[in-house]
C-alpha cells in the first residue's frame, strides 16, 4: 500500500499507528484536515480483513468527518480512529486506557468519540487518560446519549427541504415513508407524528415497527416495500446505499431526507435523482445534529445551546440548496461544495497570520 501517495492525493495530515502488546491494542488514528481546528471523530472497533483494510477505512472516515463537521459549522477538523479487533470478545480496560494515552500524546489536536464498535463505557476508560474524548457518561459532563438530538437535527433538515420542494416547510399532512425505526428513526417519528405527519415504516425488527404503529399510528410495511410507497418523503435511516439503480425507479418521493449514512450507492445516483427533480438532504449535512451536540461538551455541554446549534442543521440544508441553484450542480456536490469553500476561506485567513518576519526575510531572497 502507497501511504504517502494516498495522504498527498486527499491531503491528509498525519497517520498514527498506536499498538500495546499487553493489552492487545492495535489502532490506527488518521487525521485528515485541522484548518478550523482540532480533529474530532469517533473510534470504530471492528474485525478487518487486512491492516490495508483497516488503514483505507481510518483514511476515508476522516475525510468524511472533515467535511461533515466543515458543514455543520463547527470549529473542529476531520479525524477518525480504527481498532483492529472484535468489539465483543477484544475489549479490556488496559487497551483504552492504552489508547487514552495515544490520544494524549497528540496534545489535542485529536479528539475522539464513540462509534461502531465502541460504547460510552468504552469512552470513560479512555477519559481516564486524557480529557480530549466526547461521548463519555452524564456523570462526567457529557450529553448522554445522542440519538433523540440527531433525530432533532434531521426533523429539522427535513423542514428545509420540504420547503425547497412543496414551497412550505410545515409537514402537517405529508407522508413520510421512514426505513427503519430505531433508535434516531424513533424520535424522528414523534416529531414528524407531533406535527402531523402520516408515517409509513419498516424495518427488520417487528417489534421496533408495532411501537412505532402503536405510538404514532403508523402504517406498516415489508422491507422491500419502502421504496415504492405513495408518500411525500422518503426518509432512509438505516442502511447506506440505499439509493441505486435498483431503488430510485421505484421511489415516488419528492424528497430525500433521512439519518442514514452513505445514503448514495454511487455518485451518480445523487445526479440521476438530482435529474428528476428530488431534492435530496445530504446525509452528512442532515444527520449532523450528533456531533454538533457532543462538540458543545467541549465548552462544558449546555443542552439549550446544543440544542440551538442543531436548530442550525435547517439552515445549513438551505444553504447546500442555494449553492445547488447558484452553481447547476446536485445537492450532493453543492455539499461538498459548502464544506471545502468555508474551510479555503479559513485556510486563507489564517495564512495572513503565519507570516513573521522569517517568512517575509524568506520571500525576499
């Protein structure tokens, strides 16, 4: 594998290799981009094929984070933390504890958080060693569990662009065909079913779909059916790649917004729906409200502000749309688009103040 090739070709920063014979530690810590400021992204556990495997997934996630938290506004880069392992057999205490000590090392300029693979239990062993970790429990300051703020973050979303396609953002009335009801699609559902929305939903847990109908009165429906329900909405929010070649003629949804991650199988699905004319919420964009609410612990966490940065994830949708329009481009480019155009003006700004007069000796010569 072509390590530097791969860093010079997206512009990472730097790589860590982090491992601990006595514990059993292997993790990889990739830090993609710091211009807003200091890398935070979670720390996924999982059985890799291969160390290659484990290194391209640590890379892309970073990237991602990059832009995800560029687009939620925040003052914090894009980084991300594999460990190569079995979440439910390779866990101890000492190879967190190891890795606190990783992140320490890095002085802050990573800051971690749960993901696949890892819990809250996992983070407070790690907040033993280092303060430079989000996602740990109530106890020591920390948000608690962050699906019910991203579902407020994508109800939100989901507003704005409904807004851009039926010219009002009020759901009362519209329906949603929600894939998958767990814990984020729960609470998205009782807002939607609060303000009136008709819900259609699946999902592979029978029990998770009867809550669902008994609380909010949903319909119920096959997995395979989703995508072909009459509805307003399609709000994917639970597997990635959803949106293919095998879906979209079957979706008769005016817009796309749901919590999901990777909704798009390939880019060119986010052009083909761009061409029959739904509007699509990126998926980075929409369901940002999670790490909008854990970066707020990093100012001593306050649920009313948290809550009022994840009100944000409205405008932030309205922007992505506006720069769609401005520039003919899909929504998911104009994303894109968004993040990489405030991190340029960042990037430029902080530039004026790097010069000294080392820097200005060296330009003359």
């Amino acid at each position: 594998m072509e390590i530097f090739k791969n860093l010079e070709q997206y512009d990472y920063e730097q790589i860590v290799f982090c491992q601990d014979k006595q514990s059993g530690l292997k993790a990889i810590i990739a830090i993609h981009d710091t211009t807003l400021g200091p890398a935070l992204g979670g720390t996924r556990m999982w059985t890799y094929a291969s160390e290659e495997a484990a290194i391209e997934d640590a890379l892309r996630l970073s990237r991602g984070m990059t832009y995800k938290n560029a687009a939620a506004g925040l003052n914090l880069g894009g980084g991300k933390t594999v460990i190569i392992g079995d979440p439910r057999k390779d866990k101890n205490e000492e190879m967190f504890r190891a890795f606190g000590r990783y992140i320490q090392g890095l002085n802050g300029r990573y800051i971690t958080a749960e993901d696949v693979g890892t819990t809250v239990a996992d983070m407070d062993l790690i907040h033993e060693e280092t303060d430079y970790v989000t996602g740990i429990s109530p106890a020591f300051g920390s948000s608690g569990n962050p699906s019910p703020v991203t579902a407020f973050g994508v109800y939100r979303g989901m507003k704005a662009a409904a807004k851009e396609a039926f010219g009002t953002d009020s759901l009362e009335g519209k329906v949603v065909a929600v894939q998958g009801v767990g814990n984020v699609a729960y609470n998205l559902c009782r807002h939607l079913h609060e303000e009136g929305a008709k819900l259609i939903v699946t999902d592979i847990n029978k029990e998770s779909v009867q809550r669902a109908v008994e609380e909010f009165g949903a319909k119920a429906v096959d997995p395979d059916e989703i995508y072909g329900v009459e509805c307003d909405i399609y709000a994917p929010c639970a597997l990635g790649a959803v949106i293919n070649d095998e879906t979209i003629p079957q979706i008769k949804a005016k817009v796309i917004a749901g919590a999901a991650n990777n909704q798009l199988k390939d880019t060119k699905h986010g052009d083909i729906i761009h061409e029959l004319g739904i509007v699509y919420a990126p998926d980075y964009v929409i369901n940002a409200g999670g790490v909008i609410n854990v970066a707020d612990e990093l100012y001593g966490y306050n649920s009313e502000r948290a809550l009022k940065k994840v009100e944000g994830v409205y405008n932030n949708i309205e922007k992505v749309i506006s720069i769609a329009k401005r520039d003919g481009i899909p929504t998911y480019k104009a994303a894109d688009r968004m993040a990489e155009e405030r991190i340029e003006r960042m990037r430029n700004s902080r530039s004026q103040f790097l010069l000294n007069e080392r820097h200005i000796l060296n330009r003359r010569r």
